[in-house]
C-alpha cells in the first residue's frame, strides 16, 4: 500500500479523460480515496489508542488514593484491635465452666493444662497455659500472660494483651472476675496499652470503675 504522501501524489496526478459514455470509470482516483481514508481512520485510532494521562490526571489520583489510604489504614486498625480483645474475651470466658466445675468440687482452680498423674491434689487445671499446676506458657498466642487467682472467695481469671495482638492493644487486662455469690462480670482495663480507645471494649465487659478524686 503506497504511503499517505504517496497517496497524495497519486491522487493530483491522476487527471479524469473525457471518455465515452460507454467507457469504463476511472477507479484510480476512488481507490487512492479510499486508501486515504482507511489510512486516516487508522491514525485517528493510534492516537487515540497512545492518548496516556496528563500529569495533573496522574496527581489527582494519587492525592485520592492518599486520602482513601489515611482514612481506611486507622479504620481497619482499629478493627482488628477489637476483633482480636473480643476473641481473648471468649477464649477467658471459655475457662468459666472449668472454675465453676472446680468451686463446686471444693478444689482450687489453676491456670495449668495438668495435675500431676495420679495426685490427689485439691487443685483443678482450666487450661489457659501449658504445664502443670500454675503452668508455664500461654496457649493463647494474643495473650503474654494469663493467671487464675482466689482470694476472699472472689476467683479472677486474668489475661494480659501480646504476643501476635496489635501492638496498639499490647498491656491491656482482661479479667473474668467471680464474686461470692458466683455472679461473673467482665472487665476490660486499658493499663498502658499506647493505642487503647474505648470502643474495643465488647459488649458485655466494661472498663473498671475508677475511684473518684479527693
């Protein structure tokens, strides 16, 4: 196919001659018009093809996946924070039965998984770590410590906030705290965390009353 400029030249220099009616029409020229055209419509839709973003196109939208990123990174923090406090708040919560089974038997209930074989031990393991008696590492990987204690017949069962939790959550305190009567309630306490906000505390549990100032 002759170039566009070939065309050109193509198309000036060919000249109609007068024939007679009966002669047959000069397809030169409409062949030469049309492989313009064709040649035409072909540029149009490269150009339009090769058309890229303008830079000002380009710093529109990196400003709005800036702002989408600032507000959704804290929002979906924030997020895991409290889905990972309510998780340990089921995983304490799940220790209840076994302390209630141990009261009932007159036993002492420990945070251990195991009693030694064939003691008569009035201890009775909950299973929150592994070992024996007290036991010696947390099964919970969001949890850097975790403890059962009795005093004046009130039983707490207590988890400390680490390990594979968000950082902004790590120090904070669960308790699952049975009073006298055997009533449990739910306390979730900030301590140090760096990031702590209130709404991670789940329904059910509340933070622990603060005595008022003198």
């Amino acid at each position: 196919m002759l170039g566009k400029t070939g065309m050109y030249a193509a198309f000036f220099s060919t000249r109609p001659t007068a024939s007679p009616c009966n002669a047959k029409p000069d397809t030169t020229r409409r062949t030469v018009v049309l492989q313009l055209f064709i040649l035409t419509k072909q540029e149009s839709v490269m150009k339009a093809l090769q058309k890229g973003f303008t830079l000002i196109e380009l710093m529109i939208v990196i400003a709005i996946i800036g702002i989408l990123a600032a507000i959704a990174l804290p929002m979906y923090q924030d997020y895991i924070s409290k889905s990972q406090t309510t998780r340990v708040v089921g995983e304490l919560a799940a220790a209840k039965t076994a302390v209630d089974a141990a009261i009932f038997d007159g036993k002492t209930p420990v945070a251990g998984t195991d009693v030694a074989a064939g003691s008569t031990s009035a201890k009775a393991p909950v299973g929150l770590k592994t070992g024996m008696g007290s036991g010696s590492k947390v099964r919970s990987n969001l949890l850097s410590a975790a403890s059962v204690a009795v005093a004046d017949n009130v039983t707490t069962i207590k988890g400390v906030l680490g390990g594979n939790a968000n950082k902004d959550i790590h120090g904070a305190e669960i308790s699952q705290v049975r009073d006298a009567q055997g009533v449990w309630k739910c306390l979730v306490d900030k301590k140090n965390a760096p990031g702590w906000k209130d709404k991670f505390i789940p329904s059910g549990c509340s933070a622990p009353e603060t005595a008022p100032k003198t």
